[in-house]
C-alpha cells in the first residue's frame, strides 16, 4: 500500500539520497551479466534479489549515517514494452514484475525507514528507446505507451514514480500525463549532452516550460540524470523561475560524452571527491536540489562523497 502518495516527504524540504549507477555497478563491480541493460530480470530469481538487497543496502547504509531521506527507486528503467519483448517478457509478465519491484521494495524500506528519515518509494521509468539517442514519440503516443507500466506501480503501492534519462520532450509530456490520468505524482528527469542541451538542441528550460505548460504543471519535479556536473553548470542560471522546478541531480562520474560512454568497454568512476564538490555547489546555487544521487559509473562511494560534502553525518539510531 502507497505510504506517500498523497503527501510526498519531500516536498516539505531536507535531502534525500538516492542510489547510484545500478547498471554499470552490477555488471563492472559485481560482475553480473544484464542482457538489454536490464537489471529488472534479477527479480525474477532468489540469487537477483540477493543481489539488488545488497546493492540497495550499501546506498541506504549511507543514508543512514548522514541521517536522510531516501528516494528508493524500482529497478524498472528497462521494464517497457519493446525491452521487455527483447526479454522475452510480454504485457502479463512484464506487468507482474513491475508490481512485484514495488513490492521487493517495500520489504527494504520496512527494514530501513525510521522516525525523521523517510523512504519514498518511486516506480522507475525508462525511455521506449536508447536513452543516449533522441526518441520520436509524439505525447499522446507516450501516454499510451507507457500507461501500463504506471498502472502496474500504482497497483503495487508505489508513492510515485520517475521518469530518467529522457531525451524527448514529448516523451515527458506523454509520461506526465499518463501519470496524472492515473492520480500518482510524477517527476520527470532529462538528460543532457555535453552542450547541456537535449540531443535535438533544445535547452533545459525549453523542455521544463514546455512540459509543465503542456501538462499544466503536473510534473512534482524535475530532475536530471545521466550527464556529469560540467556538462550541465553553464546551463543553470541562478534566480530564473525555470531553475527552481529541478529537484534533483543524478550525475554521471566520467566526463565523457554519450557517444564516448557507449564505445567504452572499461568504466570510468571519475573523481567522487569531485563530483561531492559540484553538488555542494550546486546546491549553494540552487537550494531546491535535495535529491541527490549518482547515474552511470557511480557507486556507494560517490553517494558517500555527495553526502559527506552536502550533510554532515549524523548517525541514526539501530
């Protein structure tokens, strides 16, 4: 059952943490094999949810020892229809498991969540297509395209749910709206290329003006994901309306274009020192940032080094 739909935590301030770069830390630290990219299929036996418990606990462990919140998000980016058939799961099963990732999460924020560090649990939204390449989706066709997934949250109890590494607009719209026929809050986060611009061109604030007047506001927040701090600073300019809809950052570790992340066969965790030190700026520039988190090449260690620069520890209680 939804425990914060109706009345997310954080809206009303603090930091929350989230985890890192799932994806790259599964297949390069832990050597698991993720056909599509796909971690979701890891649900689906008793050594995968193993794997995704101990993956979760090393970020929630973090979290606790600074004494924040968490945004705990379903392992569901590549759970859509066309990965799914690549996977050989159709609408039953596809459905099935996004529900049961809602579930497995709420086992670990049972075990975690305590009196002033809330765990929002949010249904986690993939791009139909390469989140590295532009998407083609008109808004209606997206609404449509990814009510199934949204459903299959609300019914497993999601809070809300997010949408990361879009490269479209309309794709956003469409999620958006989709979200709100179904009564669930939704945030929406985009990716950049190293121009801080969306893959077609359009800035930031063209895509988050857009999307809130296509949707008229709907969205709880924006975010983005899956670009490093340099790629997207020159982009944001302090004290302009847009600016204070983005609630979140989940940057990438390595500097390196998309183009040059999709040729590489070695992971680059770039500098967690760094990368702490951008958000704290950051957050100094834009105080409505308290979602933080890490995309691809980032692990435990890059939360720790956001966290250590942005909060300082605070020890929950066992």
């Amino acid at each position: 059952m939804a425990k914060y739909r109706d009345d997310l935590p954080q809206r009303r301030g603090g930091i929350f943490l989230t985890d890192g770069g799932m994806e790259t830390t599964l297949i390069f630290h832990e050597g698991i094999e993720l056909p599509h990219f796909a971690a979701f299929v890891l649900l689906d036996s008793a050594e995968g949810r193993q794997q995704l418990k101990q993956y979760y606990a090393s970020y929630l462990a973090v979290a606790r020892e600074h004494g924040v919140g968490f945004v705990l998000d379903s392992p569901t980016w590549r759970a859509n229809p066309d990965w799914g058939a690549k996977l050989g799961y159709d609408a039953s099963a596809l459905k099935a498991i996004n529900v049961r990732s809602i579930e497995f999460l709420e086992e670990l924020r049972a075990g975690w969540e305590r009196p002033g560090a809330s765990c929002v649990i949010s249904g986690a939204i993939g791009p139909r297509g390469d989140g590295y390449k532009a998407g083609n989706m008109e808004a209606d066709e997206a609404e449509e395209y990814h009510q199934a997934q949204i459903a299959a949250f609300v019914e497993g109890g999601a809070d809300m749910v997010t949408a990361y590494t879009l490269t479209g607009i309309n794709e956003a719209i469409g999620i958006a709206r989709a979200a709100r026929a179904q009564r669930i809050p939704a945030a929406i986060s985009f990716t950049v290329e190293t121009n801080g611009r969306l893959v077609k061109g359009e800035t930031l604030r063209e895509a988050i003006e857009t999307v809130d007047r296509e949707t008229e506001g709907s969205p709880e927040y924006f975010l983005i994901n899956c670009a490093h701090p340099t790629h997207f600073e020159d982009a944001l300019k302090a004290g302009e309306a847009w600016t204070a809809r983005i609630h979140g950052v989940r940057a990438n570790a390595s500097t390196k274009s998309h183009a040059e992340l999709d040729e590489s066969v070695t992971l680059d965790s770039g500098d967690p020192s760094d990368l702490g030190r951008r958000y704290l700026n950051l957050r100094d520039a834009f105080p409505k940032m308290r979602i933080l988190g890490g995309c691809c090449g980032t692990d435990h260690r890059h939360a720790k080094a956001i966290c250590d620069a942005c909060v300082p520890p605070r020890a929950l209680s066992a």
